[in-house]
C-alpha cells in the first residue's frame, strides 16, 4: 500500500498569486497554444521575465508545451487545470473598469467567450437552452438552482444532471456538421456558467459544437483573449437553426 503524503497546497497557490502568471494562465484559458512572446505581451512583461514564469508553470503542472521546430507554443496542461482557473476566477473579486477599453473588454466575454474548449457567456447558455427546448437534449432544463443544488457549483463542472442526447439531437448535429473527437472524454458534460449562473455544454459536444461554429465562421476568435466575436453570418445561423438573437 503506498502512503501519500500531505497534500501541498501553498505550492499550486502560489503558481497563481504573481499576478503575470496568472494573466497568462488567463490568456491560455482561451484554449489556444501561444507562444512567449504573445503571453509576454498579455501580462505586460518582458519575454525574458516570461520565460521564467513558463517554466515554473510548466514545472508546477499547469502548462504543457509543444515544439513546431524552433518555435514553442504553450497550452493548458488539462481540462482540470482550465476549471481550476474557471473556479478561481468565481471567487476572485473583479477588477474595477477604468476605461472604455475595460468595458468593453468585459462586454465582449459576457456576451461569448470560450471556457477552456467550448462555448460560454450568453452564446453558449443560449445554445444549450435552445437544444432543449428543441428536445434536441434531455435530462435537465439547463438552469442553475441555486437552493435546490446537490454537487453543483458556479463556475465548475455540473454534476447534478445527466444530460443525454436524443435521436433528433443526433440528426440535428449530424446536419450542421458537428465532428465529435475520438476518446474516452464524455460525450456531454455541462459546465454552471460563470456570468449568466446557468448551464452551458462541455465535453466532446460542447467541443465539437465550438469547432463547427469556427469552421463555419459563426464565430471568430478575437486575439490574445477568450472573447469570441458573433459574426453576420453566424447571427444568421443562430436564428435559423437555434431561434436565438443575442445582437438584437
């Protein structure tokens, strides 16, 4: 039997209490692979200070990197470490908005943003909310009952409902191109939205539906953020085929 010893705790927190490590973790939440010099610029640091904070992440299990020839590119270790940072960020309190630039910044995530690989804010609660409404899903009614919740949290994963996808569902991701990743990820895993408190898809179909709205260019990735813009052509596509007008 092997004896575990005590958990550390001080020596993750800490990974997070510098403030430039934590903006870049925050910039590598948008589930992109960046590289030094896009994470430097994201936390208002030098690419030589950047380096050392990488490398403590990266030792610290919170970061994993990938090297296309000379070049390194950084990315989220795992889908924990993303709802980690998605928790934290609950119980963080906010920072106060300065600057139209601020506000328009924290407009942008509320409206659509990514959480780690698939949809959140408004688009991605409003998404889900359709599919059930639609009987496309089953299983829950995609709301957060605050008094009424077992294991679920804000900003966590959910674990009080079992959402399942039905015979339409499947036709009706079949239709739009939907490409579901090979694994032994869950097929549906649903996520308490951090700004709207309400349910929005995870797992392999929160994830494929996230590529094919990119695919499709319904959505557009804004730089060095996890903001999605809503473009013309997927306002389109969100009335046709979900009934939802979130730019109304």
């Amino acid at each position: 039997m092997t004896v575990r010893g005590e958990v550390n705790l001080s020596r993750v927190g800490e990974l997070f209490a510098d403030r430039a490590r934590s903006r870049i973790l925050m910039a590598l939440h948008s589930g992109k692979e960046l590289p030094a010099s896009t994470l430097a610029s994201e936390a208002g640091i030098s690419r030589s200070t950047a380096s050392s904070h990488l490398r403590k992440l990266h030792e610290g299990g919170m970061i994993a990197v990938t090297e296309y020839g000379r070049n390194r590119y950084y990315r989220l270790a795992s889908a924990q470490v993303a709802e980690v940072i998605e928790k934290l960020s609950e119980l963080a309190s906010e920072e106060p908005i300065r600057s139209l630039r601020e506000g328009t910044k924290a407009a942008q995530l509320s409206l659509a943003r990514t959480c780690y690989d698939h949809l959140a804010g408004r688009l991605g609660v409003s998404v889900m909310q359709s599919m059930l409404r639609q009987e496309l899903l089953c299983g829950g009614d995609g709301t957060y009952h605050r008094l009424k919740s077992q294991a679920d949290r804000p900003a966590s994963a959910g674990r009080d409902h079992d959402y399942r996808l039905t015979p339409a569902g499947d036709d009706f991701i079949g239709s739009l191109g939907v490409k579901l990743v090979p694994g032994n990820r869950p097929l549906i895993r649903y996520c308490i939205d951090w700004t709207e408190q309400n349910h929005h898809l995870a797992g392999k179909l929160g994830r494929g539906l996230f590529e094919c709205f990119l695919e499709q260019g319904w959505v557009a990735q804004r730089q060095s953020s996890r903001a999605l813009k809503i473009t013309p052509r997927g306002s389109e596509a969100l009335l046709q085929h979900f009934g939802i007008d979130l730019l109304a």
